[in-house]
C-alpha cells in the first residue's frame, strides 16, 4: 500500500528521482519520461470525466486506475527473479478489457471514409487531446523498450489506450453523427 506522510522530500533537489526498485536515475531518463506521459494522459482523462456521465465515465475510471498500474509498472525496471505474483504488472486481461470495449463500441458506429478533426463536443475533444497524450506515451515506451526490458502487455495496453479514446471521442459524437470530418484540401 502507498502510503504518503510528506509530499516533499528534496531528493530530488539536484535533478534526479528513485524508482520502484530504489534506484535513482536524472529526471529526463526514458524511463521517467515514459511514465510521467502516461500520467499526463491521467490528467487528461481527469479532464475529459468532468464532462462525461454514466458508462462513459466508468469506463474511464477503470482506465484512470490501469495508468497508476502502468505507472507503477513503467516505475520499476524489471528484474531477473522477480516475483510474478507480486510485481505491480499490466496484464494480458487488461488489454482484452479494452478490445473487447472497443468492439462493443465501434459495433456501434458507421465505418469512416475520411479521417475526422477533434472536436464535436467537448466530450470528445478531450478524448481526442487524451488520445494524442497516449499516443505520445506509447512512443516514449517505445523508446524506452529498444534500450531496456519492457513489460509486453505494458506496450500492447498504451496501443490499444489510443484506439480506445478515438473510439470513444466518437461515440461521444452521438455515435460519430457529430464528428467532423477532415475535407482534404479544402482551404488551398
């Protein structure tokens, strides 16, 4: 359990910060940077669930609570002999949660011929600002996998994350009826 009697510590005075494992590495390490995109994207969503209601809104605080997983995954590099049944790791049923929501909700909506511009309500316009967070925590995991060891489902989770969040942005868009669509070359 996390337990957080001071919010200061001043470790971190001279540009650095500890991991789960106790190591500490600079401030703009790949790894930090990774997890502290995924947390930006909370914060998105925390926006975004001020404005949404009902199914919307629950499936977004499951979200909410897997990006403190994935943090806390990205947090400590994993190790030779680490403990499986007690590593704070994404799982493979989080990332079939999200599949499976995916195609409950795009069942819903009419297949696009073009792609659409954020917006439409603000809704999901906050989806999409989530979605191009995620999209740029993924690239920062991405990253961070070409030079250390990154949990598999970690990476396959933030994919499916972004896809989500376009799904669900159109759904928002009374099941796409709202979205606005990008007309190629409209302003030349």
């Amino acid at each position: 359990m996390v337990k957080l009697n001071k919010i200061y510590t001043k470790t971190g005075d001279k540009g650095d910060t500890g991991l789960g494992d106790g190591s500490r590495v600079r401030k703009y390490d790949l790894r930090v940077a990774a997890y502290g995109t995924v947390d930006e994207t909370n914060a998105v969503i925390g926006i975004v669930r001020l404005h949404s209601k009902g199914s919307v809104d629950a499936a977004l605080a499951r979200i909410q609570n897997d990006l403190f997983d994935l943090g806390a995954d990205l947090c400590t590099p994993e190790s030779e002999g680490e403990d499986k049944e007690t590593a704070l790791r994404i799982s493979d049923a989080q990332v079939e949660r999200l599949e499976n929501e995916i195609d409950v909700l795009n069942a819903r909506l009419k297949p696009l011929n073009s792609f659409i511009l954020p917006g439409g309500g603000a809704v999901a316009a906050f989806l999409h600002l989530a979605r191009t967070v995620s999209r740029r925590a993924e690239r920062q995991m991405v990253k961070l996998a070409e030079k250390e060891k990154v949990n598999p489902a970690a990476l396959r989770y933030i994919n499916r994350l972004s896809d989500f969040l376009f799904v669900l942005g159109r759904h928002a868009n009374d099941d796409g009826a709202a979205d606005i669509l990008w007309k190629p070359g409209q302003n030349l």
